[in-house]
C-alpha cells in the first residue's frame, strides 16, 4: 500500500519497525512524543529533536495533541501542533510523506479554552461529541499544515471511568444522560472522517478493557473500521494494561487481522525510572516533577521513587542505563505498537532512542519482574508466574 511504501523509504537501519496493530501504517518502534514543545522546550528545540529523530535516527512516528503542551493553559494550548505544522511545511511534501503522524481530540473536561481554540471558536467544555470530534480534527489539520492524519485518537474517554492513575470504579461518579455521547455517535464521527480523507486509522487512548470491546463492537455494526491502536499509561511500576483485561480485549483474537497495538506513554513513569532521582543531591530543578508538582504526582510518588532507586542499582549492575533499560523493557512487550518517548535535552532524547537497538538478556528481563512482583504482588514470589496458562 501507499503507506507502508511511504513508511519504508524512511526506515534506517538499527530502528525497529512494524505493522500498527489492525493496520498498514509500518511505525518506529520508538515514537517521538512532543507534549513539552512549547512549555519545556522551545521551537527550536523541538526542531532540533525532530531533525535528530527523523533524519538521523530513522523515527517516523510523530505523536502529538490538540492541547498539548502540558501541563495545559489557555495560552499554550495547540502549540505543540503548530510547531509541527512550521516543521512540516518546511521540510516539504516528501518529508510528510515519510512521516506517521499521530493527533488527539480532548475528551471529556471542563477545558473551555481547548474548544474556543478551534476553528469555530465556541468556549464550552470538551466533549466526544460529533461535532467536537470534526472542529477539532480540523483545527489539527490546520496547525499541522497538513491535508490528513495517519491517525487520529480519542485523547480520554467522554463516559466516567477510571482515568490518569486512579484505580477504582465508583457508581456515584457515572454521569447523567445530558453528559453522554453514545458508542455510535463516537464511532461514526471517526469513520466519516476516513471516507473524507481526513485521517486514515482512529485509535483510543487511556481506555480500558470495556471501552476498547464497545468501541470495536460499535465499529462493527456500523461498518467503520476498527480502531488501530491504544494510547495507554505504562511502564515497568505499572503494568495494569496487561492485567485488567485490556491487553487481552486488544489481542488479534479479539480484534483480527493484527488486534489494537499499544502506543505506551509513561515507560520512564514521567522520567523517575530513569534513576536521575536516585541522587538526593543531583539538580534536578529543571525537570517536570519539580517545575510542575502538581502534574501527573502519580509518577513521584514515594513508593514510585523507591522501586525506582532499586530499579537503577540494577540496571547499573546489570551494565545498562536504567532509562535504556526500562524503555527497552517496554518494547520487548508482545502487544507493543510502540513506545512513546519525550525528551527536553538532546542528550536524553539520543540515549532514549539508543535503547530500541540494545539487546538485554532473558535473566536481566526475569531481574526486572522479580523487582516489580515484591512490590506490586509481594504473594507472588516467583517471576514463573509472570504469564502462567494456568491458575
């Protein structure tokens, strides 16, 4: 297809490719994620990142949001997008073309401003609804200069379920009729979409086991294709994608020709698995869980930051860079699409990438779910049961 031959030209060698999930867009093993342009980073950092991963690293997969960067505000809401937009237009037809690019439209939130910042400026709060789902697809394309998406995702599920770290299903928070858009009304917007051109595969993202097999039953009865992929929280501190159901729900068996592939964000839990906070002593006044505290604190948790002290004392015994390793452990995963990575210093972003061509032993992997079942499962004393058939 024209995607896959589009895909390969950029393809270098040492960067790991494959089919996305039910799809024939052949993506980057490594993803480049871009939610601290215009917030952490610059423009012209972010150009920097982009030429290094793209030119020089054979990244071909570009995930961004309408509201990014975050943490989100009303002043720097769509920037991101705009800064790709600036870099695309610069590099020309044949660089879109060699580019897989990934956008987000807001789910359910009280963010007025994501809203009036679309073309049709209306200040209300961010819904899946159809008409939301259009502008803000629309407003995408215009900042990204661009005629089309290769994918197109449901940043955040519009019916109340358990989101962004929080872990248990409460009733008194299901929301009243007048806050619901339907399965239909969802699945439709994204499948009128793809026969205008507008973007060519839909995925979801921070969704569950249920929202995936609605979505899918949904698309089947209306005809839509079915989502191609799951945007979803992961790392090697909290595995609850391959746990409660959604791996599975995800799985070729369940979706055919491919199943729904993971797109994981969060691999270095916001970059504390990458040991840097190890060090009491180490400046790290630039970095995200001290500029902003109050952002994504489920990353910088206590427990987080002892596991992730012990996680490094491994890795470096093991002989790797605990950022490496923990990317590199993600990537190993079976159902992995690919693995998202953000970076603010080029340094980072180099190391980062490096890590999708390492090799690491079975015993350094078994070393890895050892520490994690002490702390997640402490009943669980052997790494045997890490995918066992059988109860």
């Amino acid at each position: 297809t024209v995607d896959l031959l589009s895909s390969l030209d950029s393809m270098v060698a040492g960067m790991q490719y494959r089919a996305l999930g039910n799809s024939d867009l052949m993506v980057s093993l490594c993803c480049l994620g871009t939610m601290t342009w215009g917030e952490q980073n610059t423009e012209a950092e972010a150009v920097e990142q982009l030429n290094y991963a793209v030119h020089e690293a054979g990244v071909n997969f570009i995930d961004t949001a309408e509201m990014y960067p975050v943490p989100p505000g009303p002043k720097t809401a769509g920037s991101t997008e705009l800064i790709i937009g600036r870099w695309l237009a610069a590099g020309g037809p044949e660089l879109r073309k060699k580019i897989i690019l990934a956008s987000k439209v807001s789910g359910f939130s009280g963010r007025e401003y994501v809203a009036k910042g679309r073309k049709r400026g209306i200040e209300e709060p961010t819904r899946l609804s159809r008409d939301q789902i259009m502008d803000a697809c629309d407003t995408s394309l215009e900042r990204l200069q661009t005629t089309y998406l290769d994918l197109y995702q449901l940043h955040w599920p519009n019916r109340y379920t358990p989101t962004f770290g929080a872990l248990s299903y409460e009733r008194k928070n299901e929301r009243a009729a007048a806050d619901t858009i339907s399965w239909e009304e969802q699945v439709q917007a994204m499948g009128d979409l793809i026969k205008a051109g507008k973007i060519k595969h839909w995925g979801v993202s921070n969704e569950n086991a249920v929202g995936v097999l609605m979505m899918v039953k949904t698309a089947e009865k209306l005809g839509v294709p079915p989502p191609v992929s799951i945007q979803n929280d992961f790392c090697l501190t909290d595995r609850r994608f391959e746990q409660d159901g959604t791996a599975e729900a995800c799985s070729p068996l369940n979706v055919p020709s491919g199943g729904i592939g993971l797109l994981a964000y969060g691999c270095l839990a916001g970059g504390t698995l990458s040991g840097k906070y190890a060090d009491d002593a180490a400046d790290n006044s630039k970095s995200r869980h001290e500029m902003f505290p109050a952002f994504q604190p489920r990353y910088h948790a206590d427990n987080t930051r002892q596991v992730a002290k012990e996680f490094a004392a491994l890795a470096k015994d093991k002989g790797f860079k605990p950022a490496q390793l923990a990317l590199k452990w993600a990537a190993d995963r079976e159902y992995m699409g690919a693995v998202i990575i953000g970076a603010t210093t080029m340094e980072q972003l180099k190391d980062n990438i490096a890590a999708f061509s390492l090799t690491v032993p079975k015993e350094v992997m078994d070393a890895v779910d050892t520490l994690y079942l002490s702390k997640e499962r402490p009943y669980f004393n052997s790494v045997c049961r890490m995918g066992r058939a059988n109860p």
